[in-house]
C-alpha cells in the first residue's frame, strides 16, 4: 500500500491540543475535526475549510468539559457530538454549507459518555458508552435514551460493525462486547463477550470486513475473525520505537486497517488468498507525537491523521494506479475497491465488490460503460448515471457484451443470454437464444422512480422480445416471469424493437423487406410496408419512421397504421436525431446529407399519451389543424381519457370529432362533479351519481343500477331505465323493489307502446297480464291476426262471435286460409271451414272435418 502526503488541514502548535474526533460523511462531502479547543471545525471533500462552530456545555455555568468524539448520521446531514459532561448533542447541519445549523437532539446523562458510533443501518439511533460501564442507544424520534447493556468496567472505545446492524465496545478491564441489534435473521438482540485481554486497555478498536483488530497500551496488535476466533497477533514489545497504540481505523473495504502510535501508523493488510493479516506499512512522521485520531473517506482514497498537539494531515491512500487507453485512471485502493476517474471531465466512480473479492480486470466500452471481472462475480457500472452492479459469474473470457440499451447490459455466454440492469446486484433475466445480434432483441426498463413514466399496470415496466428461433418472437415480463405473447412468421426476421413508451408494440422485419406491426395487447399483427429500407422508432416516443423506396413513412399515431404520412426523399435514411425541441430524419442524398424535419407536435402527444399528461396533449392538438393523422390522435386521446375518467379531456375531444351528443353529456357529468366537489369537497369524480353517469355512457346499465341501490336511490334508478325507454327493465325493478307506481308504470307503458304504433308489444304485455280480449284487440288493430288465433287456440274461453270472425275475416285477408278454417271449425261453421281448407289447399284437414261432420 502507497502512502503519499497530500496536504495540511490544520497547523499543529507548540504544546498540547489533542485532536480528539475526526469523522468524514458517508457521502465524502464533508470532513468534520475537533479538538482541545471544542470548536468544531467542517472541511470539504478536498480539505478546504467551509465553516465551524463552538460546541455548547450541558450547564451553561460550567464550561470545562471535552468533546470525546464526533460521529456523522448515515445520510450525512448530521452531526453527533459526545461530551465529557454528560451529555450528547446532536447537529442538524442540512445538505448546504448555507443551511443554518441548529441542535435537534440531545440526550443527557448522569456519568460522563465516553464514546460515540452511528451504526449505518440505524439513522435514527446513535449509541454511545458511559464512564459508568453503560451502553445506551439515543433514539432521534422519541429524544429518549435506553440502555442496550451494563458493563462494570468504563467503556473505552465504541465502533460499529460494517453490516450497520452491530457494534463493538472496548472496556477498561480489557474486555471486548459484541451488541447485534434485532433483524430479520436476529430475531431479538444479543450481547456477546467475545475477547477479554486483562493486560491490555484496548484504546484502538475497529472492526471490518475482514475481522477486528485491538490494540492498546501492552504494544499488541490483536485480530479476530468477524466470528470471534482469534487470529494472528503482532507484538511489538521488544521494539523501542513503537509505544501505545491510541486508535484505530478500517478503511470502508474493510481489508486494510490504520492504527495510530508515537509518531507513526500501521498499516496492516488481510490477504484473502492466505487467509492471514500482514504489516504492510509502516510510516513515521518525526514531530508528529501521538496519533490520537483517524478516519477515512468513504472511497477509501484518503486518510486523516490527527495528533496530540492539533496537527491535521491528509494523506493520498492506493495499492496502485494505472491508465485505460489515455481516457481513464484506475486507483486501487483495496484488492476489491478501484475509484475509477475520466481525465477529460474528472468525474470519479467508486468500483468496489460488495462481497469482497479482488477485481482482477476493467474494461471501460464507450467510454460509458464498465466491466470488471472478480474471480466469481462480475462487475457493471453505467460512468453517467453512476449506477454499479455485481452478480455472481464465472467468467471464461468468451462473454460478448452489448450496451444498445442504455438501462441495462447485455450478456452473451454459452448460447445464453442474460441480462443486467444497472443498479441491481442480480440478474434481470435469462433466455436461451442463438441469435446475439442486439437488431434481434429488444428491452424496454421503466422504473417507478421515473417520475414522467407512467406504467400500464402502474408499476414498473420491464419488457423484452427476443427470438426463439429464425421466424419466431418471444414477449416477455420481466416483472412477473411471464409470456406476453409469441409472434410465429412464415419468414426469417431481421429486425426486431419494442416501443419506448410501454413495451406493448412491436414492429418486425423479415428478409423479404415486410415490415409488420404486433399489438401484444390486442394479439393481432398488420402490415405496414410491403418493402421497407430503414424503420426506426422516433426516440422516446412511440412515433415509427420507415423508408420504403424513395418515400419517407412516419406514424405519428401508431394506433391508426393507415394514417400514415408520406414525404418524397432522394436518398437513404441514415439517423433519427431529437434534440431541442426538433427531431429531423437524416438523409444521405449521395452528394450532401439532408435533414427532413417531422412535427414535433404530433410526436409530443405520443409521449403525454403514456404518461397520462392528457391536458398537455390536448394543448398540442389543439395547435395543429385537422387532419386525418391529428383526427386519429383526438380519437385517441377520446378513448385514454374516457378510460382514465379524464372526463372533462374527454369532452373536449369529442366536441372536436363532432360526437356533440357525447360531448353535451360529458358536460353535464363535469357539471355534476365540480357541484358535488364545491359542496363537500374532495374528489367529484368519486361520487356515486357521476359513476352511474359514466356507467350509463358505457352501456353498463346493470353496473349503474347496482350503483344507484346501493345508495338507496331507486327513483333514480327508475328514472334511468325510462330516460332510455327500457320500460320492461324499469317494471321488473320496481316489481322486485314493491313500489307503489307498478301499475302507473305499466298503463304508462302500454299507452306509449301505442303512441308509437307497437301494437304488437302491447299485445304480448296484456297477454302477459291475462287481458286475452285486448290483447287480441292489439294484435288485430297491428295487423297480426295469426297472433290473435294463436292466443285463442292457447288460452279456451268465451270469445264474442264477432271477435271470432274479425280475427278469421283477418286471417283470410292475410292469405291464411288454413288457420281460418281451424278457427271456422272452432266455432262448429263446417261450411265456412271446409271452404277456407279448400281455398287454402288443407285437403288433409279438410278430409278430418268430413269425417267428424258425418
């Protein structure tokens, strides 16, 4: 390990000024030191004094106490402060360096505290340790203190476990305590005694990845494994040059640790091959005195040394440097953490193994994207959005790597494809597929925190297609492992991509040049083109540009493929470029490249379409003329809106299309809804009233009569059902219910049954009813006497002669002569009914009356 001195924060003085706490953010923002003097001194990430501030007494009357140590929160905007006079103070100092700083906590306490740590996993309990023997957390929420455990022996030293669930506490007697806090595998909190060294106050005291390490005024270095089973010890009893050990410090890899002597510190460094710590460095600084204090950044790049008499030094920490191709420089500051820096923009990305394995080779690709490889893990990291993953592999150096996308990397190994996305440490997905070209796989990531992308299920969006073999596509979800759909041609396809903005479409290519689009919804395909040179979706939206021949194709509403618009180009199609409100088609015209600029408007909408910006949408259409291709995107929008109950976007797109009649009664909704929210407040489009509305729009009428009971709002539901002249559903409610109007509802029927010349439903009604004479009356007034006969064969009664024969005078009339003669028979007229079987050709009825009348 290379130790270079880099600068100096704080002068030392002539005398003693001991530097008592040095803590550095997690966030590697900001530095905070204090010492004898109590004043809190804050530096940035390149050591440069930004502020300070005095720290307060417990007892404004007594001002002689010492800051034992200060402890920054995990989310790095506070700052804990332990003090000899029974107290701790905490700092909120705000993400600014100009945020006022006030204190938010403080936790007295009837002996003098210690020490101090924040476990990591904890942001709202700090723990500190008593001259009295205990241990307490301070919780931030109540401003209360517990006690975790009691001790006889002063607590000495106090620092917290890298699983940010534990911690270690040294006493004055010699003995190390273990404290886990409850978790999922720790179902409550344990207290462990896992060393005890009498001889030895362990001053320094640190534990880390890979073990712990103590070491005090008998000139021992001890370790143990993070289990508890000791390790090596190093003894430096014999050398005169090596006095007390004060302090101690795991860098955040937790594979090397600082200790701090007369003088000089020890660098000491765990080799996991042999599984054994070794003395790696040690450096003397002559006039240094005693290092009473350290910390490190959390990248591990820098160390901090504090000294007896107020010197404050930064020292420049790695294994080894190296540059990738003139572009990059590697610093290794573990085995497994490499900070790795762009020498053109000097931004810096910590590459470091979560579980501790040497990163053995980096590889930078696009000058964006990176790859290292462990001996079983691998690492990927995205240098612009700064997201890092690492997921168990063995690598055999024959993986071939694809970065189209740039939310996720594509791995190629073996026939297998897997696919990582940036940020999380497993693997996304897996397909066995043999075609690694990334024209035929495509991937759509959407994530919740994208605050402008709204998912359809309102989740999160995570789509691939792919092929399973030549002429067949697989669609899959990510999310919850399952087949979308699976698209079966009759031809090898070429080119393969989803839409950018759902993942619900997808436009292939075959060899013969057809270009098809499939709805995965829907589970149907059309094609586009018969011959297609270049198809692309327009960035971001899900607007599909296509050359076929010398003519540039571009869907603005992809919902409507035969809108499309046509422009005449010269050339090729090279690139699609979107940027600063533009998005133009590049083309190659041999000579020169020409720029074909598209409607920004049109492809806007596709976007405020998917992430629900319905108003914004209704902005943009409204400044472009009608068109076909701008008709489509309003019928459009119509049928999200009405989906989403975005009524009053809804009314205004069908007043638009000319629907004024859907339109007028979206108004009227509107209108209810904002009275019933002036009313009670809230959300109108929540009441009851405007839900039967809607259901009513949508045909759903048994939907809107179960709405309007359950509300006990049976005249409305009446009232609906005669609004739509459903008279028949509007009686058997109110049949069912008992209401006092049945047979006011019934008369009202019938007499509008008649207004409208529907003789034959008023007959069947009073047929129903029992009233045979009228409705036989019905049925003749209506012209339908092969009704009335069938009602007077059906029901046996004492019809009048001359209500017999209108209905036999209209049978006849009707060219029905065999049922004439039936009903001629009925009446014992032989004559008549022989004669109306002959004129109606019934000579076998006709026969079976001769006989009978014989």
């Amino acid at each position: 390990m290379q130790l270079r001195y880099l600068k100096n924060l704080h002068s030392p003085v002539d005398g003693m000024s001991k530097v008592t706490s040095i803590s550095w953010s997690n966030n590697a923002a900001r530095l905070a030191t204090v010492g004898a003097d109590k004043i809190v001194q804050l530096f940035d990430e390149h050591g440069e004094k930004q502020d300070r501030f005095s720290t307060k007494p417990a007892d404004k009357a007594a001002r002689t106490y010492i800051v034992r140590t200060v402890e920054f929160s995990p989310d790095s905007t506070k700052l804990a402060v332990a003090q000899s006079d029974n107290i701790v103070f905490v700092y909120k100092l705000g993400n600014d360096w100009k945020d006022k700083k006030s204190i938010c906590n403080k936790f007295a306490q009837t002996s003098s505290v210690t020490c101090l740590c924040w476990p990591s996993a904890h942001p709202n309990e700090l723990v500190f340790g008593l001259a009295e023997g205990k241990v307490k957390v301070g919780q931030l929420k109540s401003n209360k203190a517990a006690t975790l455990y009691q001790t006889e022996s002063f607590v000495v030293t106090i620092c917290a476990g890298p699983d940010g669930n534990s911690l270690l506490t040294g006493h004055l007697d010699g003995s190390i305590y273990r404290f886990c806090f409850e978790t999922e595998s720790m179902p409550r909190p344990t207290t462990t005694k896992i060393a005890c060294v009498p001889a030895c106050v362990p001053y320094a005291l640190a534990w880390g990845y890979a073990g712990i390490v103590a070491a005090g005024n008998d000139r021992a270095v001890r370790f143990w494994d993070p289990e508890g089973r000791e390790g090596r010890t190093f003894d430096y009893a014999s050398d005169p040059k090596i006095k007390e050990f004060s302090c101690a410090a795991f860098n955040p890899s937790g594979e090397s640790v600082v200790l701090g002597n007369f003088n000089r510190f020890l660098v000491y460094a765990w080799h996991p091959q042999n599984h054994e710590w070794s003395e790696v460095v040690q450096r003397e600084v002559p006039n240094l005195y005693t290092v009473t204090a350290l910390s490190w950044r959390a990248d591990g790049s820098r160390l901090i040394v504090g000294s007896l008499c107020g010197g404050i030094d930064m020292f420049d920490v790695c294994i080894r440097r190296s540059r990738y191709r003139g572009t990059h420089e590697f610093t290794y500051v573990s085995l497994s953490q490499v900070i790795v820096k762009s020498l053109a923009t000097g931004a810096r990305i910590v590459l470091k193994s979560n579980v501790g394995f040497e990163i053995m080779k980096i590889n930078i690709f696009q000058e964006r994207f990176l790859v290292a490889t462990t001996p079983k893990s691998l690492l990927l990291g995205d240098l612009q959005t700064c997201r890092l993953s690492e997921i168990p592999w063995h690598s055999t150096g024959t993986e071939k790597y694809f970065f189209d996308n740039p939310t996720v990397c594509m791995i190629f190994k073996a026939g297998e494809l897997s696919l990582v996305e940036y940020g999380c440490n497993e693997v996304l997905a897996c397909a066995r597929t043999e075609h690694m070209s990334p024209h035929l796989i495509s991937v759509r990531i959407a994530g919740s925190e994208d605050s402008e992308f709204v998912a359809p299920n309102g989740g999160e969006l995570k789509v691939i297609a792919y092929l399973l073999d030549l002429m067949t596509v697989r669609i899959c979800d990510l999310v919850s492992n399952q087949t979308l759909a699976t698209v079966s041609h009759d031809t090898r396809i070429d080119w393969l991509e989803l839409n950018p903005n759902g993942g619900n479409r997808l436009i292939f290519r075959d060899k013969r040049r057809q270009l098809y689009l499939y709805d995965v919804d829907q589970q149907s395909r059309v094609t586009l083109l018969n011959f297609c040179n270049y198809v692309q979706w327009v960035p971001d939206s899900d607007v599909v540009v296509a050359q076929n021949r010398n003519q540039l194709c571009v869907w603005y509403s992809i919902n409507a493929p035969d809108r499309v618009t046509l422009h005449e180009i010269k050339g090729d199609i090279e690139d699609i470029e979107r940027s600063n409100g533009r998005t133009c088609v590049i083309v190659d015209e041999g000579v020169n490249m020409v720029e074909y600029e598209l409607d920004e408007g049109l492809i806007s909408f596709g976007s405020c379409l998917e992430r629900q910006q319905y108003a914004k949408a209704v902005d943009l259409l409204e400044e472009l003329p009608l068109t076909p291709e701008t008709e489509a995107m309003w019928r459009t929008l119509a049928d999200t809106s009405m989906e989403h109950f975005n009524l009053p976007v809804a009314e205004r797109c069908f007043a638009v299309l000319g629907d004024i009649s859907k339109s007028r009664y979206l108004h009227k909704v509107n209108r209810l809804v904002q009275d019933h929210a002036a009313e009670v407040g809230g959300d109108g489009f929540a009441y009851y009233m405007a839900q039967a509305k809607m259901s009513m729009l949508s045909k759903q009428f048994g939907r809107a009569e179960a709405i309007l009971l359950d509300h006990n709002e049976l005249d409305e539901a009446l009232a609906m059902y005669q609004g739509l002249h459903k008279y028949e559903e509007c009686i058997r409610l109110a049949e069912s219910k008992n209401h006092a109007k049945v047979v006011h509802l019934k008369n009202f029927y019938c007499q509008w049954l008649l207004s409208t010349q529907q003789e034959e439903k008023a007959g069947e009604l009073q047929e129903q009813e029992g009233n045979y004479v009228q409705a036989i009356e019905l049925y003749l007034r209506g012209g339908m006497a092969s009704k009335a006969a069938s009602v007077v064969q059906r029901n046996h009664g004492n019809y009048s002669p001359e209500l017999l024969q209108k209905i036999v005078g209209g049978l006849q009339a009707s060219g029905l002569y065999d049922r004439a003669g039936e009903l001629y028979s009925r009446m014992g007229l032989v004559a008549p009914a022989m004669d109306a079987f002959r004129k109606g050709h019934a000579y076998r009825q006709a026969i079976e009356l001769a006989k009978q009348a014989q």
